[in-house]
C-alpha cells in the first residue's frame, strides 16, 4: 500500500487524451476486476488505434453536461472520472428531480492509495453541484469490494437499487450508492471545458 502524496492537479479532458484514459482504464479493469470478470475478457480489452478513434468520435459527441475529468501527478494521468446527469429512471418522471452520476472512476494500480481517487471523486461531485445536481449517485459492483469501502468512506451509502450486468459471458450484481453534495463555495478546475463521459464503474 502507498502513502498519500501532494493533492493530483485536475483537469478536463480533452480529444489527446482519450488514447491515455483508455490504456489506463484497461489496465484498472485487468487489476480491480481480476477474479470478478473471466480472464479472457480482461486480457481482450481493445486499446488499439480503431477503438481509440471510436472512442474520440464519442467524446466529441458528448453533451455538454458530460464531464470527463483526469487527475495528474507529474503531468502523468493516473485516474479519470466520468459524470454528468443520472441516467434517466421513473422516478424521476414523478418528482423532476434528475441528480448527478458519476459514471466511472478509474485509477490506475500503481496510484490506488495514494488519495488520488477520493481527490478526483471530490472534483465530480463539485463539478455536478456546479451543474445544479444536489445529489450524487453511482453504481459498483457488488462483488468488488475494495470499491464499495471506498466509496462508503467517502460519504455515500447503498440505495437498495440493484441491477444485473453481463460482461464477458459473466452475470454481475450491480449496487447503485448516493450521497448529498457537500456545502460551501465550488472550487474552479483547471480548463473548465465542459466534454464527455464513459460508462459506469468503480
């Protein structure tokens, strides 16, 4: 386990980066997901240069009220995040209440314990309340426990909202967690440019 080190300088994302996010999510799936999702699955995960141009072309589309954020230590990226609105349920037909998601939150193994993750999941939730979102939700694998702890110190709570995922010929429980955005003055970001997002994890 790491020490903590100095806060991660956080940022938008731009098109450049997108080659980098998902090298770096590739490899936290291949280490977080490692006896949760079948090998091969993890092992086939495309980086190549059709995936990334894919993955740009997405990014560019993306509405404005999608953000990807990185978090940097010696200009390296060592972790991103993905959110924007929750992702429309019924309930929100009923109280017009729609909160803010974060979608994905990835580091990479070598910055896992560093504080890099709680640094970058503050800057989400600061970004949505910006946004007018007051609540934060995300959704993480029930059987990946390292993230649950993780997202439980940092303030958030399980719903009681399940749903089931297949990846990779596996049959996954999915919790969602909510949390109340903090009070007080939302700090700026670096380049704040409002751009895209990924799907959800932990």
């Amino acid at each position: 386990m790491q020490g903590r080190l100095e806060p991660p300088s956080v940022r938008d994302a731009t098109a450049a980066d997108i080659g980098a996010v998902r090298r770096l999510r590739a490899a936290s799936w291949r280490a977080a997901y490692a006896g949760i999702l079948p090998p091969v699955y993890l092992e086939a995960m495309d980086t190549g240069p059709e995936e990334i141009a894919c993955a740009v072309r997405r990014f560019l589309q993306s509405p404005p009220d999608r953000h990807l954020l990185l978090a940097e230590r010696d200009g390296r990226i060592l972790a991103f995040a993905s959110c924007g609105p929750e992702r429309p349920m019924p309930e929100h037909l009923r109280t017009g209440v729609l909160p803010g998601e974060v979608y994905a939150l990835y580091a990479h193994p070598e910055a896992w314990s560093t504080g890099i993750g709680a640094s970058l999941l503050d800057a989400a939730r600061e970004r949505l309340r910006a946004d007018g979102r007051e609540q934060t939700v995300l959704w993480v694998l029930e059987a990946n426990a390292r993230a649950r702890c993780f997202y439980e110190r940092q303030g958030f709570h399980p719903t009681g909202e399940r749903a089931e995922l297949r990846l990779g010929g596996a049959v996954l429980t999915e919790l969602q967690y909510a949390s109340r955005q903090p009070t007080g003055p939302v700090p700026a970001l670096v380049g704040q440019r409002r751009e895209p997002s990924m799907r959800r994890g932990a």
